[in-house]
C-alpha cells in the first residue's frame, strides 16, 4: 500500500509552500488507496513552539488534508533514534568525534556512485567520494535531521517521499543510510519550486503568508486547494476548477512539471470568487448569520473574498447613507425631484406577498414611472440608485426596493429630496 507523509516543522506558521507540498503528498495517496499521515519533526528544540504545531494542524484541517493516522511526533522517538545510532557503531558503520565530543561520526562509502530514481526528474547521480562522513548524532547528544528523518521514514512504512526539490541533496545522505541500516529505499519525488511573479524566491512580498492569514483575508480553503494543485501539476484534461475529490481522482506524478511554478496572487483571487459563486446560500449565510439569505443571493457573484460580504452588503444594512457634494448636485435636480415624488406615491403596493412577488411588483413601478414621467431609463435609475445608495453601481433597484425595507426606502428617498 501507497504510504506517504508531511512532515513540516514547527518552527513557523504552515506557509502555502508547505501546504502544496502537503496536498501532492495527499492527493498521491488517495489516487492510489494509500494513506496520508503526518509527522511533526519537532527536535529543534530551541525554535519549535506549540503554537506553531497547533497552526500546522489547524491549518491542514482546515484544508481537508486529514492524517490517517495520529500524527507522530519525532522527538518523542529520541531514543528510538540513538539505538540506531548505536547499532552504526557496534557494526563499525559509524565513528565516535575523534575530537571527544559525544557526536557520532557515519562512514560515508567512499567509492562508487548513488543514483536517485526520481519520479518527477529522472535519474539524478552523485559520485560518492563528493560526500564527506557525515554526523548522526550530534554534539548535545540527539540524533541529526538526516538520520532522524530516515529512521522515522522507515520504520513508519513510508513508501513514496514527495517533497520540494531543495530536499535533494539531503537525498544521497539520507540513501547512504538507508542502506547501512538495512531498510528498503522508498521512491522519490522531488517537486519544483513556487516562485514569485519577479521569478524569485517566495516570500511574503508575493502574497506567501500563512494559511492562517489566507483565511483570515477570506479566502476558501477549496480555492487554496484548488490552486496550489494547480502549481506544478496539470490534469490530463486541462479542467481549471476542480474539487478535492476531482483533484484526487486526476492527480498522480506522472503529469508534474520538472520547471518552477509562479505564484500568482491574482490568479488565486480569480479562482476564489469562481469557488464563492458556487458556494451554497446555506454555507455563506453560517459565516454571516446577521444577513438575510435573499441579501447573500443577490450581492454573492459580486464577491471575490468571503470577507468582501460586509461591504457589499453594506447598501442594505447602514441605518443611514451620506451624499458627497457632486451626489446632492444631482439630487436637486427637478428630474430626480420627479423621480422621487412618482415612488413616493406609489411605493407602499411593493410590500405584500413572497418574495419574487415584490420583485416583480418592484420592476413594474419603475417601468410605470420611466413611462409616466417620459423620462430616459438613465435619468430614472441613476437617481434612484444615488438616493438608495450613495453609489453609482450595485445591485438592480427592484431588488434595492425590497430588500432595503418600505421605511428605509421611504426614509433615503424623502433625504435625497432635502439635499
């Protein structure tokens, strides 16, 4: 069976380049029937924080990338670590500090050559006598990242290693070890870069924040994973939106790009508002309870960011709006004054019966006061929509009448006519 695993650090908070590295690693497995687990690599001990564990697992929960099993955490396998490291001695594998110190020294083999059978680039070679022995067991007496990480690969049923490409001159080490402990090597796969829209290294000046962040500016976790499938990575039929579960049907290694990926923050942005206009009412209405569903309905294909909803909601929910200078000017005029006083008789026959009823009784009265005012279409709506909203463009005005209320309508039309 198909075992892969994430093993970020804690040392930070999950950062978009750990999440794609953590959803190929998902998406590989579930492809294959396998299993997707997580491995928190917390033995720097100096700079890992519980805080920042709590954001990987919130943030990877939050994601739908769901560990199968509970996740493992590495320095509790610290002296699992250093039986191994004396294993290496016994055999002679490895070598105490000739300087004294407690660290462990491994023989590294100093003929030959280490192939990497990548599956994403190939076969890459290294010449064994490039590397020098390199330490296991470090001076202040724990196990190094390199040993570590093997020993915990192995020993875990880890089959395939998909990670970023800056792993593989970790690579050769880590198989060196493999080998002197006698463990079956798993497949590699090493993924490309993301870099910014300048071609650079990834940071935060290109949008890499954290998840944590992404969410708190309104982005969707479907869109985030949604993207980032995308970076590196494209399906055989060249479809752009997709949903987890498409994305895991589709996904396999096979179809992953050799070249770097640009980070595009727009793009993101693009895919968001594709995924908000596919969101149910039900589930937009859970993060703003306050709101009137039929409200979320009319302002939801506007949206771009989950967070965007109070402002374009805003037009129906201010208690009052004010005109600037150049609004009153066009609200004095003797055609807006017209505009106004035909609603104000009229406008009571709107509020009665369901809801599509009122929209239709809406639209019927500005037809009726374009005809009975002989006024263009622009010299009725634009005034109306000043008066109701203080803006120039938003929702369609019947729906504006309804959804504002009879007493908010009354209340802006009769402000507009004191300006």
């Amino acid at each position: 069976m198909v075992k892969v695993r994430f093993a970020p650090s804690p040392t930070g908070n999950l950062h978009i380049g750990s999440v794609r590295t953590a959803l190929f690693n998902y998406l590989f497995a579930r492809h294959h029937g396998g299993k997707f687990v997580l491995r928190i690599e917390d033995t720097d001990l100096e700079r890992s924080r519980q805080e920042y564990t709590d954001d990987i697992l919130s943030g990877l929960e939050w994601l739908s990338l769901s560990s199968a099993e509970p996740p493992v955490y590495q320095n509790s396998r610290r002296e699992l670590h250093l039986e191994y490291v004396d294993k290496l001695l016994q055999e002679g594998r490895a070598y105490p500090d000739p300087e004294g110190s407690p660290a462990v020294f491994f023989r590294v083999p100093a003929d030959g050559e280490t192939v990497i059978h990548d599956l994403v680039k190939g076969d890459i070679v290294f010449q064994n006598k490039d590397f020098k022995d390199q330490v296991i067991r470090k001076s202040d007496g724990s196990a190094t990242y390199n040993f570590a990480v093997v020993l915990d690969d192995a020993l875990m049923g880890i089959t395939h290693i998909i990670r970023g490409e800056d792993h593989i001159s970790n690579t050769p080490k880590q198989i060196f070890l493999y080998n002197a402990l006698g463990f079956a090597l798993p497949q590699f796969a090493h993924i490309p870069m993301i870099l910014g829209t300048d071609r650079s290294k990834l940071s935060k000046r290109h949008g890499a924040t954290s998840i944590n962040e992404y969410k708190k500016s309104g982005f969707l976790p479907e869109a985030i994973v949604n993207y980032l499938a995308l970076l590196g990575w494209t399906p055989a039929d060249g479809a752009e939106l997709m949903s987890l579960a498409e994305l895991c049907q589709k996904f396999d290694l096979d179809r992953v790009s050799k070249s770097n990926s640009i980070f595009d923050l727009e793009k993101l942005r693009w895919l968001n508002a594709q995924k908000l206009k596919n969101l149910s009412l039900e589930t937009l209405q859970k993060a703003y309870p306050e709101l009137d569903i039929e409200i979320l309905k009319i302002i939801k294909d506007d949206l771009v960011l989950l967070t965007d909803v109070p402002e374009k909601a805003k037009v129906f929910t201010l208690p009052k709006i004010e005109y600037t200078d150049e609004q009153k000017t066009e609200l004095k005029t003797d055609s807006a004054h017209q505009v106004f006083r035909e609603l104000q008789e009229k406008i009571d026959i709107i509020y009665s019966g369901a809801i599509e009823e009122q929209y239709g009784k809406a639209q019927a009265l500005i037809d009726d006061i374009v005809k009975n005012t002989g006024l263009k279409k622009g010299q009725v709506f634009h005034p109306l929509r000043v008066a109701l909203t203080a803006q120039k463009s938003g929702p369609g005005l019947k729906f504006l009448l309804v959804l504002l209320g009879r007493e908010k309508v009354k209340e802006r039309i009769q402000n507009a006519l004191g300006c």
